[in-house]
C-alpha cells in the first residue's frame, strides 16, 4: 500500500486483532475474556484459602519481574502468584542492575531476554515501556504500571473485587475521585469497567483531569472509555453504586498542580459525609498506596465499606489467573 | 561543485519556475554551470559534448531551498555529516541547505561558522547556507556576535531547539536584525508553561498517558515576538508553524505589514498526532506494540486535524511563506527507547515531497513555489531557486507519481529517523542538478550522453 492522502489521516477507528500475546493493557481483552479471568481467578482464591495452596502448572517456567519503580503489593503479589503455580521468580530491581551503570532499558530487557525467559513483567515510570519492550523481546511481556497510562491487572482485580461485591456490574455507577490525569489505574480502570458496563463518573481537580476534557460526556478518543465528568466530588458520587478513590501523587503539590493537601482533602477527599450521598452501601476502592486523611479518611479507609484489603487479596488470585493464561499451557482456558 | 561541466539538456520535461510564473513544457539549457534558458529545442541534434536528460513526463523545477536543516556538525557526526547531508538532500531535490547552529560548538563565532563552511566546500555537493546563534553557546543568556557572524556568511540567526526565552534578549537581536537586515528564527516554545512534554496536549495524549504541549505554548511565543517585531521593526522568521492559533496570530501581523516570513515542515502538513499510535495516523481500538511510536515525536509535536488543514490553508494563501524540512537526524539508540527518551526529531530532506504532495496533497505548483521561490526570498539570494537565465544552474526533477519505498538501505542520510521507514509513498525526485552537474539520478538510464 502507497501512503496517500486517500489511505492517511482518516478519522476512522480500526479494528486491531485483540489476541494479544502480551498484556499491555486491558483493552486487548474482551469483556468475555475478563469474566473468564475473574472466574479463575475466584476459583484460585478459594484453593488458596486451604493453604497451603502449590500448583504446578507453570512448573519450569521463569518469570522475571523487573520494576524500575518501587512497589509493594504489586510485585509482592506477582511473585507470590508465580510461585504458588510452580514458576522460578527472579526480581530484579533496578536500582541494583546494571541500570544503576547506565545500561539501556534496551539492552537490559534484551539481555534478560536471552537467558531464555518466559514472561517478563515491567514496571516503569515511562508509559509505553511495555510496548517498546514487547517490540523487541520474545518474552511475554505482563504490564505492572507504566508511567501514567496503564496497570491492567489492577483494573481486572478491581473489576473482580467489585462484581463480588455488588454481584452484577452491568449497569453500576462507578465514582472515580481524584488524579486522573497522570494514574494508570484510572485509565485501566475505565477501559475494564467500561467493558463490563459500567457508567463512571469522574471528579478531581482540574489541574488533574486530562486538559481536554470538560464537565460532561468525555473519552480517551477510543471505545470503551466514554465518562462523565462532574463538577463537584458530591456530584459525581450522588447515587454511585461504589466509589475508586484514586492516590493522590504528592508530589503533584511541588509542581504547582494543587495549592495546599489540606485543600484537596477538604475538597476531595472522601469522608463519611460525601459517602453518605452514594447509594446505601456502596463501598470504597482504593489501589493503594493510600495517603489516610487526605483523599481517604481513615474511618473509611479500615470502615466496613472498604474493600481495600479484598483489593489486595484479590491481586494475588487475579495475578495467578494472568500468569496461567499468558506464561502457562492452558492459554486456550480463554 | 567547482567541477566544469559539460552543457546540459533537460528536455521534454514540464517546466514549473514559479519565480518566472512559467508553467510550460521545454528544454532547459544549463550551461557553465548557469542557466542559460528554458527553451524550445524539439528534435534538435545536440553539439558534441553535450549531455541531455529525459525528463519526459516529470516537473522540472528549480533546486529546492531548504531554510532549516540539522547538520549536526560539528559534534554529532554519528548522527549526520556534511557528505551524507549533502547526500540527503539531493535524495530530496534540495540543492541549497541552511545549517541550524546547535551544533558541538555552537554556530555563535566566525571560526566555528568558517570551519564548517571549509568543510562542506570539500564534502557537499549541494550549497550550505549556515545560520548563526542568536546567543552565546545557545544560553539564551547573552547575545552572540551578530556582525562578525553576519561578515561570516550567516543567512539568519536562530537558537533553534531552544527559544529565547527572555523577551528583551529576543528584542535586541531583533533590533540587530534590522542593521543585518537577516532574520531572526525563533524555535517558539515557552517552556515557561510547559517545560518537560512528550507530544500535543489532546486526546492521544490524554489515552497514551503521556505528557502533552498545548497549542498556546507555541503561539504565545509567537504573539511575544510578532509584538517584539512590531517595536523593533526587525524581521522575525518563525519556523516549522504547527498550529490553528499560529496561523491566526501570522496572518494578521502579515496584513499589519509588520517584518514576519513563516515555514511549515513537511510532516505538519502531512501527519497528526495519531501517527504516534503507530498506525499509519489511524486510531488503533486495541494498543499494540507498534504504539508510542517514537518516530513520530517532534518539537513542536504534531498537532491534530484541525491543526494540519489551518498550515495547509496558511500554506495556500501565502500567509506562510515556506517549506523548511527541519531535516533532524537521530542515531537508532535516540529513538530505540522508550517514547518520553527518545530524542525530538525526524529526518525531513528526502521525504519533504513525498509527505507534501504524496501525502498532504499540496499541490506541485504550490510546493515548488514554497521550496524555491519563498525561500530566496527569505534569503534575499536571487541567483538560487530559480531558473532565470544567469540563476545558479540547480535543478530537481519530479516524477510526481512515481513511488518508491522509505528505506534504511537507499536513504542518503546517516540516520533514518523516519516514520515513514519501510513505507511506499508517492513523489520522488528523479535527478538533481546542482550548477549543471547531475548529481543524483534516480532514473538509471535517464543521463544519456549525446
């Protein structure tokens, strides 16, 4: 094909083959394939609750973590969730790689690449890096956060924790508070929930929404992201059926983003008395690391209706069911 | 370039010279390394010693003038030097190039600016035009010699890659401008609003994750020094326009007479900001790996939609003069990296047809009167970009339908940051002649010796 005028720059969406070999974000999945991801990952929760749980289906398999960003629960539940299906784990952070000598993300994942690995999976502080590294490696590369853009099994543990918890997503208003514009849970978030049939509503500062947008219907451009953006948090978690408190980055307040933290929480934050205005019972999400008493307070942070602890819990399952379905024999399970 | 050659016949080719308004089918005579006319030989035998090529059904024009390539000498020779520049542009039909001073050293004395010039009189074939700092090392911090660098040759004076961000520095080289009577070209970004960024402030940013620049960073600048020109009366050249607003902000300091000439590149008249998804600027529903296509990353970003029909409309209706490639080569390692790593920059020389009018479809006549005609005269050199009889004898020849495919092995410059590497695209230049020596020839037959 000769790039013309006629065959560049059309408006169109296209459709790419969703059949991904690596997990870059979750847009690859259909929602067939998250329910089929969630209900794995459930079963591997309930095998796991008459410990002690092995599996060896990923016996022999080598996976690697590499994070050039600090990291509890998610690396933690990656090598948990490699290790109770039989694979060898080996972390490597970068700080004590040959990075900290100046080697070339390049370089790095090619040399990793070579020892012959399985899945290779990544956080970075650049979004995109997954997709430049699955350029270049045969490895299966697994998303774990990259830069603002994505981190897709939090999207699909979240999507998990909270089909448990209301027992139907289709149709659920979800209340997505907070930084939108520089968190990869946001936007995988979206993309997932969105899949499922989830109506969001979005509010946080205007210094942390993407500039684009403006209070009413907005997207990412592409399908499967459409939100509605309120003016006020209270407007936006009116009604939600659950509510996604997202982190406040702190360091957003040196760069000028926002005037004050005690501003944010007064403005922003979720307490009992914004909760009150959602539908009875609605619970609170949180990715964590949370920041208690500024966008979360901490009654409701450890209160009833958090589901933060499920949120961890299910990271592991859910990181289990990503690991046998893109590293294991049993790819056709999808 | 100093080599006599034998005279030279193009025949049969359409004639476009826009500095002449001819739009003609002829021959064009060059001889002693001038043009000597567009004429009307028919089947007339050639004298001994003549050469004559076939430019049957091709543009023949005059060589193309490029205000706005990266040498990337002295200092990055692994990125570019003048021979494979030089091999770039007459790839692209460009015979005439100007040198951007953010070189190692810096274009900011006359040393520097000579022993560059020595140089490219050895390795280049086509002719290099330096353009020298507005400051000091390109700090921003003080000016640079403006008059030894003006006796030295330089066609303007830019700190292209960075702007200059304090406004009175920005006013006294205006003021400068107006004794030197040479422009000032101001990369307009204020990085006061926008310091660190990977590409246009939008939706594809927004969805990519990735840092964006608004529109207004480029058009406050501008504002700024369209202002600053208005006080000084000095002439402000303003590079690679790349939004709606720009445009605005142009045309009317154009229709107030104030001292402002303007280029576009050609991949902002061709490509949006949906290039970086990787997907030939369509908007993939799944990410693959292709997205955050570092090949398309630039300073300024490509903009949207909008943006690109308002340059294009700018670029019909005069309101910008020219056609600068900013020809910006990177070594693999720049670009093999992560998006928000990878360095700014695509090369330009080689594909600046193929983009405008296999791609943008500006039309030929319009290209060539902005990669000849709107460039002298921003240069203010009548012997180049035209093929009035005593002009410079250089000549691109155009076959407009003729498509050929983006390639690493047959691309002359050293780099080959293109998006559009491994790619077929319409409009090559079949031969180039610079002072009546063919010195490409893309054709394979088409020299014949009479």
């Amino acid at each position: 094909m000769t790039l013309t005028l006629t065959n560049v720059s059309q408006q169109d969406v296209t459709a790419v083959s969703a059949d991904s070999k690596h997990l870059l974000d979750v847009d690859s999945l259909t929602p067939e394939q998250i329910h089929k991801l969630r209900e794995r990952a459930s079963e591997f929760r309930q095998l796991r609750a008459s410990r002690p749980f092995k599996s060896d289906s990923l016996r022999g398999g080598s996976i690697y973590t590499l994070f050039f960003e600090n990291s509890t629960r998610t690396r933690v539940s990656f090598e948990h969730a490699g290790k109770a299906l039989g694979a060898d784990v080996i972390n490597i952070a970068a700080s004590t790689s040959s990075v900290s000598k100046g080697e070339s993300l390049l370089n790095t994942v090619l040399t990793l690449d070579a020892m012959g690995i399985d899945a290779l999976i990544v956080r970075h502080p650049h979004s995109g890096s997954p997709h430049f590294i699955a350029r270049h490696v045969d490895a299966v590369v697994i998303n774990a956060g990259d830069g603002a853009h994505g981190h897709p099994t939090q999207a699909l543990l979240d999507v998990l924790t909270l089909q448990d918890h209301l027992g139907n997503l289709q149709g659920a208003k979800l209340a997505l508070v907070g930084d939108i514009l520089y968190s990869r849970v946001a936007r995988s978030d979206i993309i997932a929930f969105r899949k499922m049939g989830v109506e969001i509503s979005i509010a946080g500062p205007p210094t942390l929404l993407p500039q684009d947008w403006a209070p009413g219907e907005n997207s990412l451009g592409v399908p499967d992201t459409e939100v509605t953006v309120h003016e006020s948090v209270e407007d936006a978690i009116r009604d939600a059926d659950a509510i996604m408190c997202l982190r406040l980055q702190l360091e957003r307040q040196t760069s000028g983003l926002l005037p004050d933290v005690n501003e944010y929480s007064r403005v922003w934050g979720i307490n009992a008395q914004r909760l009150a205005l959602a539908k009875p019972g609605a619970p609170v999400m949180h990715p964590g690391p949370m920041n208690e008493g500024l966008e979360i307070s901490t009654d409701i942070a450890h209160g009833s209706l958090s589901l933060v602890e499920n949120q961890v819990e299910n990271g592991v399952a859910m990181r289990m069911a990503v690991l046998e379905h893109y590293c294991g024999p049993t790819r056709e399970i999808l | 370039m100093s080599q006599q050659s034998r005279p030279v016949v193009i025949r049969n080719g359409r004639v476009i010279d826009p500095s002449q308004g001819v739009d003609t089918f002829g021959d064009v005579v060059l001889v002693d390394g001038v043009v000597h006319g567009i004429e009307s030989l028919g089947a007339t035998q050639l004298p001994d010693g003549w050469s004559e090529f076939d430019a049957s059904g091709m543009i023949v024009a005059p060589g193309f003038i490029d205000l706005h390539t990266h040498l990337r000498t002295p200092g990055q020779e692994w990125k570019e030097d003048p021979k494979t520049a030089s091999d770039a542009a007459v790839h692209g039909g460009f015979t005439t190039i100007c040198a951007m001073p953010n070189t190692y050293p810096a274009q900011d004395n006359a040393s520097v600016v000579g022993e560059l010039m020595l140089r490219c009189a050895s390795e280049s074939a086509v002719r290099v035009r330096p353009i020298g700092a507005i400051t000091k090392e390109r700090k921003g911090d003080e000016l640079a010699p403006m008059h030894e660098l003006a006796d030295a040759g330089v066609v303007g004076f830019s700190d292209d890659g960075d702007p200059v961000m304090s406004p009175h520095l920005m006013r006294q080289a205006l003021n400068y401008s107006t004794d030197l009577d040479l422009p000032i070209i101001n990369h307009a970004e204020d990085r006061g609003l926008v310091a660190e960024w990977d590409m246009n402030e939008g939706v594809v940013a927004s969805h990519l994750g990735l840092r964006g620049i608004p529109n207004s960073a480029e058009s406050m600048m501008i504002a700024r020094d369209i202002e600053l020109a208005r006080i000084t009366i000095g002439r402000l050249h303003i590079p690679h326009v790349s939004t709606g607003e720009s445009v605005e902000l142009i045309r009317r300091a154009k229709s107030e007479s104030i001292k402002v000439t303007a280029e576009v590149t050609p991949h902002h008249l061709a490509l949006t900001e949906r290039w970086v998804y990787g997907e030939n600027g369509n908007v993939p529903d799944v990410l693959t790996e292709n997205a955050y296509d570092t090949l398309a990353k630039m300073a300024p970003p490509l903009r949207t939609e909008k943006d690109r029909q308002a340059v294009i409309e700018a670029l019909v209706d005069g309101t910008i003069d020219a056609i600068g490639t900013d020809h910006a080569p990177h070594a693999a390692t720049d670009k093999v990296c992560t998006f928000t790593e990878a360095a700014n920059g695509i090369i330009g020389l080689e594909t600046a047809l193929s983009l405008a009018c296999g791609i943008a479809g500006i039309d030929i006549s319009l290209a060539i009167e902005r990669l000849t005609c709107g460039p002298r005269t921003i240069l203010g050199d009548d012997s180049i970009g035209t093929l009035k009889p005593g002009a410079k004898a250089d000549v691109a020849i155009i076959d407009l339908q003729g498509d050929w495919v983006v390639e690493s092995s047959t691309l002359g410059s050293k780099s080959h940051n293109t998006p559009l590497l491994g790619k077929s695209v319409l409009s090559r230049v079949a031969a180039t002649f610079v002072g009546g020596v063919k010195v490409w020839d893309a054709t394979g037959d088409g020299a014949k010796d009479a």
